[in-house]
DNA sequence: TTGGTAAATGGGATATTGTTTCATTTAATA
DNA sequence: TATTAAATGAAACAATATCCCATTTACCAA
C-alpha cells in the first residue's frame, strides 16, 4: 500500500482499501463500515473513520463531501466529476473533460488562491427514472 | 414574502428570512438560528431547520451542500458558484459566467437525467494567506 | 370580528454522523 | 526476539439534524 511515512501496514487499512477499491458507488464511512465488517467483524468503526481520513489526507484515496450529509469516499484518486440522484442520493461518476481552464477564471474573479475545483451534477438515475414512471401510470 | 399555497406567513419565517438577507455568508443552520435569537429569544432549533428546509424547497432561498459536513443556506438563488476556504470553512461566492453547456455534455456522457450543476472551487482566502505568511517569517 | 381549524411552533427527546479517549494490541526495527 | 510507538477496539462524547406532541397562531368563512 502507498504510504506516508510512518504509517503503518495494519489489516485494517489494508482490508478498508480493498473493499473501497471493489466499488465505484461512492460509499459513506458507515457502508464501508458494512463492508469491511464482513472480513473483520471485530472492527471498529473509529477505526473506519480513523482510516479513510487519513487515507484521505495522503492522496492514497478521494474524499467526496458533496451534497447529503455524509461524507463519502472514492478509490478514483484521477479528478472527475460527480452525479448525484436528487431523488435517492446515489453518486456516480460523470465522464467528461476537466475543465482546468476555469480555475483561472475563477482566482482572476475572487480573492481566494484557487486550488482546485469539483462539480457535482444534480439528476435523476435511471432506477427512479423507472420508478417514477411506473407510479405515473395510475 | 414569496410562497407556496398552505404556507403561512409566521413571524418566525420572516426573521429567518430577513437574517437571511443581511449576510453574504453563506451561513449554517446553527449560524442562522444565533441571527435569529437576538430577535425572537424563544425560537426552537427546529424551526430554524424546518423553515429552512422549506424554504430551499419551494425556492425561496439555496440550499448549498459544499464541502463540509453541515449545509449552508444563500439568500440568493441565483445560479452561481462558490469557493471553500480548504483552511478555515469560509465560503464565499464565484462571480463568473454559469457553464450551462456542460449540462448537455454531461447528460450525454451519462445515464442519468441532468438537472443541473454546481462547481466549488476550494482555495485559500485572504485570512488564510494572510496568517500563513506571517507564521512561515520565523 | 369572531370562532373553527389546520398549520406551525417550542422544547425536549431522539436519531444520525463523526470524533475522542485510553487501555490493550501489534507492526516495524534494532 | 525485545522494544516501542503507532494503531486498534470499545465506549463515551460531540456535533448536526430530525421527530414528536401539546400548545399556539394564522387564515378563512360566516
């Protein structure tokens, strides 16, 4: 595992690596809590917390903090966008060009030192497409 | 005061909205509820909550869920987007052209139906800069 | 202008999400 | 393999958000 000097090669972090790299659904900590559970039912879920923050923190994993409440995590470290259902909150990825270009625009228009940036679409994904359909039809 | 059919005009929905009016901010629900004691002593956490709630609801303001755990609330609505301080949380707003293009792009590249999007930016702001450079002289 | 009524409130309980603490365990390494 | 600091598990705690329900209040019809 990548990592930051005097981290170490725990179980743990190795196994919540793991179960985040078999998704592409943008879990929040207490689904990989679930998750990890499954080959280490002993596990904190500090632990969970503890290790996705720090995983976070030294760019070995993404931390998403976009719409909802929870914090959700992304093994994807490359920068790209995200979707996120209005209507059941599901994120997935949005395949489209980064627009670096903007965040010129961007530091040229505030007085802010612009680091990066992120977009989050807002939609409606296919299942509740069909839900609502389907409820429509009555 | 603007509103849906059923919603009645409460003193308290008026001070939140007022308070509301006052700052640039982008402030959180316990942000706007300290706004509002100083009017009304009494007012309950939830009704701050709710009426805010309500109000991104029917469009009356914006609810913005950017970086951090907790939601802000924007009194103007706009479309517009925003900047995260990375250091210390302030958000502050983007004056640059909306890209309503890449609604198209990102619907074509996606299975989702797009409704819309928001870009923050994450930076440093004057403070921050401020107070970094005088902390790296000695 | 009042009286009926459903919406809204206050305040506390509860839920959800995330962080901290500390005794114990464990990975790294000398 | 003994040492030691980092990491863990478990539970307490903190922060944020929602819910419940008895009481109050805005609105409307008469």
């Amino acid at each position: 595992m990548e990592q930051l000097p005097n981290m170490r090669l725990t179980t743990q972090r190795q196994i919540i690596l793991e179960e985040l790299g078999k998704v592409t659904s943008h879990p929040t900590a207490n689904e990989v809590y679930d998750m990890v559970r499954k080959r280490l039912p002993r596990i904190g879920l500090g632990t969970v917390y503890r290790n996705l923050e720090l995983m976070a923190d030294s760019g070995i994993i993404l931390k998403l903090e976009v719409g909802g409440t929870q914090k959700r995590f992304d093994a994807t470290v490359a920068p790209h966008y995200h979707v996120r259902c209005t209507f059941c909150g599901k994120v997935d990825d949005i395949d489209i060009e980064v627009q670096n270009k903007i965040n010129q625009i961007a530091e040229t228009a505030s007085d802010y030192m612009i680091l990066g940036h992120h977009i989050e679409f807002s939609g409606m994904c296919p299942r509740c497409s069909e839900e609502k359909k389907a409820t429509s039809l009555h």
